[in-house]
C-alpha cells in the first residue's frame, strides 16, 4: 500500500517539475516577446493572450492532479479492501477456532462474538461500498491537454 502511495506522490512531484520547467520557459519567451513589442497596445494585447493562455495551462494542471488523485484512491480502495476481506476471513477463522474449542455453557459469549465480529464486518463493507459510490459519483475531468506552444504541457 505505502508502494502505491508512494508512486502517487512519485507523479505529484513528476507533474510539478514539468509545470515548474514549462513556467519558466514561458516567462523567458514572454519577456523576449514585451522587450520586442514597439507599442502599449500590442504589449496589452500580449498580456491578454497570455492570461487566457496561463489560464487554461492551470486547468490543465489541476485536471491532471485530479486524474493522478483518483487513480491513487482506486487503488488504495482496492488495496484496502483486499486487506479487509483477509481480516475478515481471519476473524471468522478465529470465532469458528473459540466455537469449536469453547467449554460447554459458553454458547451465549460464542453468539456475542460472532454478532460482533458480524456487526463489524458489515460496517465495515457499507463504508467501503459508500466510498466507491463517492468515487463513482465524483465529475470525470476532461483528458489533460498541452495547451500552449511554448509549454511542453504538463
């Protein structure tokens, strides 16, 4: 599990360096294209362009954070619950081992047992059913995309 999330940060920082190199060459080309521009207006109207530009690049961004996050929690989801149909698989083990080895007269505890260990498991798959729901029902980004000329994209 710390192998898979662990990779998700892998690609966190992965993203970052990309966004960070391409931040920095952008800003290189925009001011060689200020100190190249022979009026205000056409300054202004490099301004603009830019804006919408670096606007859409962070979109962009935050579409791949997204995509990066929900592939992490799919797997942490799986994981996870990998982990807890072993455990709930040891403990009925465990309540059929105390059933089979208890001493006449203590049914009544054996009962109690088995309906807490019951209680716990169902609990247990209704959160974990609730949060695949939530995954499910969590807006789907649109693919990333390279979104300027001189970004490489993230």
């Amino acid at each position: 599990m710390w192998t898979k999330a662990f990779g998700c940060i892998e690609k966190l920082t992965e993203l970052n360096l990309r966004a960070a190199k391409s931040t920095l060459a952008e800003n290189q080309a925009i001011a060689s294209a200020a100190l190249s521009t022979k009026d205000p207006q056409e300054l202004f109207a490099l301004h603009a362009k830019r804006a919408q530009a670096a606007m859409e690049e962070a979109q962009s961004y935050w579409r791949h954070v997204y995509n990066i996050m929900v592939g992490a929690q799919v797997e942490l989801t799986a994981n996870v619950e990998a982990q807890f149909k072993q455990r709930q698989h040891d403990a009925q083990v465990f309540v059929d081992t105390v059933a089979s080895n208890a001493p006449a007269g203590s049914e009544a505890a054996v009962n109690a047992l088995q309906t807490a260990v019951t209680a716990a498991s169902e609990a247990t798959s209704a959160t974990i059913e609730a949060s695949k729901k939530a995954a499910e029902q969590a807006p789907t980004p649109k693919a990333p995309r390279t979104l300027s000329r001189t970004s490489p994209g993230f």
